[in-house]
C-alpha cells in the first residue's frame, strides 16, 4: 500500500479550535485547558503518557492506539515544539516531551530557525525550512516505507491540508469552547468537497471526524 499522509488524534474544541492565545513555557495551549480538550485521550488505556493503571478500551482508545500505528516519520510546526518566536537564543529547550518522548519515529520540525538536530530516547528531531511537498519528501524517506503523520499544530495542518497533501485525517471534537486562538475550520463541512466524512460520536463526549480524501 502507497505510504499515506495522516493527521491522527487531532483535537479541537467545539468553535474549532486547536489551541488558544497566548502560548507560554507554563502554559503550552496558551489560555485553553488541554486537560478539558484532551480529556477523552487521556482516559484511554493507550494514552502515551499513561502512568496510572487502567484507562479505557473503547472507541477512543481505538483512535489513540492508531497514533503510532505505521507511521514512520511526523511532522511538526516549531510552536509544537516550543513556545519561542523568532531566532533561537541557544538550543538548551528540547520539546516539551521530557527524556522519552512519545513519537519514537523522527520528527521533522518546520521553522524559520533551523538548529541542529538531536536524539531523544528514540526520537530525533530535525529541524527544516521547507515547502510542504519538500518537507514530505524528507519524511517519507525517513519513514522507511511507514506513513507520514502530520503532527500539528493548528497552522501546520492547515499548510498540508491548503497544498493537498493530507490523505486521512482524524479529528476529535471535544464539548468545549475555546473561543480564542488557532482555529482549525469554522466547520468540519469545509472540507466535504474534498473528503469523505464520518462522524462517530464517543460516549466520552467527544466526536469523531475521519476524513479521507475523495
Ligand atoms: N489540538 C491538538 O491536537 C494539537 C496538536 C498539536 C499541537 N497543538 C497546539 O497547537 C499550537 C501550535 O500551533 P500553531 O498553529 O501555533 O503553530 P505550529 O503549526 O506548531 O507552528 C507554526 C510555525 O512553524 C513554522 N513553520 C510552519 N511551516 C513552515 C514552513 N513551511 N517553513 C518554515 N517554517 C514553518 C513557523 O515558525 P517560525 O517562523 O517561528 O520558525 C510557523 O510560525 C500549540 O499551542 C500546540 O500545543 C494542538
């Protein structure tokens, strides 16, 4: 099977937000509660930063199994990685993610500011300033024959979906409001023109959105 481009576990609110303003170290979704958006993630059995035992296994869990489920390579926008702006003052922050963080693939990082790459456990970040379609080519051939996860946040999808280069997406819709921030849609049926569209509603409260190109 062709290698695909995949969004997986996006997940915004009700109003289609993604994040909300004012991004900070202590406050990485700036004024949302990522508690509150990703409250159905975080209940899951396979959630990747799981420490207590149990967590459920159902439809959601489903969905955050798949987070690594071949995929070979991601790519990400510099405000996922880190909330500095504009030229790099050193290269001591290294992602938000700790000592083992959970992509375990390489990781393309887009920006303006490129630095040196690095390993973390089993995840080495490279950092490009790229198209879209170059910044894809890298990561399929890095993927190893696996899929092309493109990681957020909300401005990097919306760069992949504006060139066409998204094949499947999923997208949770969580019951909050965000109001303010990176907007993703102001409707999901934006995009019918050119996917196909499930909605699956989750007892958790959130729906699922599964695109998959027309
Ligand atoms: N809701 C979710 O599921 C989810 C998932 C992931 C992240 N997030 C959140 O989303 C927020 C970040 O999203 P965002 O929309 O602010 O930004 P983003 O997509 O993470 O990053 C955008 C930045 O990446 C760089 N960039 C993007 N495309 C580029 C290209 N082709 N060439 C060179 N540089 C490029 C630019 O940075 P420079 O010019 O500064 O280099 C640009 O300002 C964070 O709050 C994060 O926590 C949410």
């Amino acid at each position: 099977m062709a290698q695909m481009v995949r969004v997986q576990n996006f997940t915004v609110s009700g109003d289609g937000y993604g994040s909300g303003e004012g991004q900070s170290l202590d406050r990485p979704f700036g004024h949302a509660d990522p508690g509150a958006l990703f409250a159905w993630a975080g209940a899951t059995a396979h959630w990747p930063t799981r420490t207590d035992p149990g967590g459920t296994y159902g439809l959601d869990d489903y969905c955050t199994r798949d987070f690594t489920n071949n995929i070979g390579a991601e790519i990400m926008g510099r405000n996922k990685f880190g909330p500095q702006r504009g030229p790099w003052e050193n290269h001591d922050w290294q992602g938000w993610w700790g000592d083992e963080p959970p992509f375990h693939t390489p990781v393309f990082v887009l920006t303006h500011h490129v630095r040196p790459s690095f390993t973390l456990g089993d995840t080495t970040f490279q950092f490009l300033d790229a198209s879209p379609e170059d910044a894809l080519a890298r990561a399929f051939e890095a993927a190893g024959g696996k899929d092309v996860r493109i990681g957020g946040g909300v401005a990097t999808v919306r760069e992949f979906l504006d060139a066409d280069l998204v094949d499947a997406m999923h997208v949770a819709v969580s019951p909050v409001e965000i109001g303010r921030g990176e907007r993703l849609w102001t409707s999901p049926d934006d995009l019918v023109d050119r996917f196909h569209l499930e909605r699956i509603p989750s007892p958790s409260g959130v729906v699922h959105h599964f695109f998959w190109r027309r």
